[in-house]
C-alpha cells in the first residue's frame, strides 16, 4: 500500500480532506433543485462512499510496498479491529443522516458550521481527555487551544443566531434545522477516534490500551467503515423516510422514479466526501497529529464560504444578519489559527 511519509505531503492530505468534507454537501444542494428530497440523495450518497472506498482499497491500498495489501489485511482480520471500524460507519452515519438533514432544512452555511463545528471541538475534548487520561500532557500551548476552543463555540452560536433572524424574516421557525445540526454534532464527535482504534498504530492508528490494539492498514479500516454506513443506511434513512423532517413522505418506490442525472449526483456527493476520508488516513503517520485534525475538521469553514458566497443562502437577509454571519467565518479562521498553533 502507499502511506504519506512526508510531513508537507501529510499536511497537504489534510487540507485535501478539509476541502472534501466541506464540498460534499453541494451535490445535495444540486439535488434539492431537482426536488429530490435529502432522504432519497443519502442513499445515493452512500453507494458512492463504498464504491469509493474499494477504489482506495484497490489502488492506494493495494499499490507500493509499505505494508500487507488490502486483500492480504482482509485475510487476517480480527475481531477487535473489525468491530471499531464497523462501529465507526455506524455512529457516523447516525450522524451525518442528520447533518443532511440540517443542511436541507437551514443550508450548507448553517447546518454544517453547527453541526461540524460542534463535532470539531467535541473532538478536541475527546482527544485531549484520552490524552490526560493516559497520564500525558498536551503537547503544546493550552492556552491557545482553549483559545480556539471558545472562540468557535462563539462562531457556532452567532451562527445560530444568523440563521433566527434569517427565519424570523422568512417566517419560519429555525428550531428543526439547529436541533438536525446538534444531534449530528454529537454523533460525529466519536467517529474518527473509533474508526483510528481498528487501525495498526504503525499506521497512524491509536496505540494499544491493556495490550489491545488495531490490526488493520487505513484502507481495509476506511473500506468496513463505510461498509457500517451501507448497511445502517436502510435503518436510519427509512425512519425519517417515513417521518420526515422537511417535505412529504417518500417511499423506496420513489427512489427508482429518479432519473440517471440525479443519482450520479448523489454518488459524486459520497465520492467527494469519502476521498477525503482515503486520503486522510493514508497521511499515516506523517505530519503532527493535532494540525492534522484541526485541519482535517476545518470543514465548516470550507461550507460555509459555499453555502454564502455560492448558493447565496443569506441573499435578502438584513445588514445586521450578514454582519453575523461575516463574523461567524472570521471567528472559524481565527479559531482554526489558534487551534493549529497550539501544537508544537
């Protein structure tokens, strides 16, 4: 397989995966101008992540000569490693069922900074528990982390608040979309860390805890994870199928009455956003582990510019909301600075 040994080519994976994870959303938007309900795009979407996720398996897992292919890792997979990587699809999934659902109900510019955002610093708590837990300390400046710490949580609720008075001026209540954007928030938070335990620590995996750790490459670990999300799919996507959030109820029946257009779209969607998990973890080990996942999660920044300047999602609104939202992406930057200096 190919793993990034360079520290600039495993920070370049990152910003990649931050583009990715911040541009997939545009395919649902493409969708919804069809009047292609959200319920029906995710399953496309998810088509697209496991048909992206053998591709990676088969080229940059399979090719070069660092470590066993992904056919040899398939052949010797283990229980403990399995069941991370699985479980990883499926929490994320729960998750990113309601973050599009966020994004079809308030915006990409909405949706996503609340929801990723919320995952972003939950998962800067997370990490940074796991890492006091194990008796070490943060290495760098705690101050500047928790510096951008509060300085998102401060974006993400003027955030919110951009989007009230958006609502209010078009008459509708802004609840549904915030709570979409919450619920997918605290899902995503626990994906990354348990899809990295199914990992080798080799290969940038988490270190084994009581002698128990990951033996699968990034690849084969990237391929069950979206095998988790396939098969959860039907479950998640059926319940707001039958009681939706936005719109009228769709059926299975509904779903073979789109036409080829619009489900290559919703494949690109899983496409897009499933490169971006390939080619975050075949940085390995390169590059230090705290930029990279500030980087990697910067994703609500990348959304948000589509979601304003793009699909024009505050056009009409007052100069005082679109002082709000100005601010919001100002303070994401900042926040992201902040986070990415704190590292030594």
């Amino acid at each position: 397989m190919i793993i990034a040994t360079s520290y600039v080519i495993g920070i370049l994976c990152c910003i990649v995966c931050c583009i990715c994870w911040g541009s997939w959303g545009n395919a649902q938007k493409l969708v919804a101008q069809r009047n292609w309900s959200f319920e029906l795009f995710y399953m496309d979407f998810t088509i697209g992540l496991v048909i992206t996720a053998l591709l990676g398996a088969f080229t940059l897992g399979s090719l070069g000569h660092q470590g066993p292919t992904f056919l040899a890792n398939m052949s010797t997979l283990d229980s403990y490693s399995v069941t991370y990587a699985l479980l990883g699809g499926i929490v994320w999934n729960f998750g990113t069922i309601f973050l599009t659902a966020a994004m079809a109900v308030a915006g990409m510019s909405v949706g996503f900074p609340i929801g990723g955002g919320l995952g972003w610093i939950g998962g800067i708590f997370y990490t940074y528990i796991l890492t006091v837990a194990d008796g070490n300390k943060y290495p760098g400046n705690e101050k500047l982390l928790w510096l951008g710490v509060v300085i998102i949580v401060i974006a993400i609720l003027l955030n919110a608040r951009a989007y009230g008075k958006l609502s209010s001026g078009q008459h509708k209540t802004p609840v549904k979309g915030i709570v979409c954007a919450l619920i997918s928030g605290i899902a995503i938070i626990f994906f990354f860390g348990l899809v990295a335990k199914s990992i080798d620590p080799i290969y940038g995996g988490v270190p084994a805890v009581g002698g128990v750790s990951g033996h699968l490459t990034p690849y084969t670990a990237v391929f069950l994870f979206s095998i988790g999300a396939l098969v959860t799919t039907p479950i998640f996507n059926t319940l707001l199928m039958y009681f939706p959030l936005q719109g009228n109820k769709v059926s299975f029946r509904d779903y073979f009455k789109g036409n080829s257009h619009t489900h290559i779209i919703g494949i690109l969607g899983g496409f897009i956003w499933m490169a971006g998990m390939v080619i975050s973890f075949s940085r390995g080990t390169a590059g230090n582990n705290a930029i990279a996942y500030a980087l990697s999660n910067a994703a609500p920044v990348v959304a948000m510019i589509w979601g304003v300047f793009v699909w024009k999602e505050f056009k009409g609104a007052s100069k005082e909301t679109k002082g709000l939202v100005w601010a919001t992406l100002i303070l994401f930057v900042i926040g992201l600075i902040s986070i990415t200096l704190s590292s030594e």
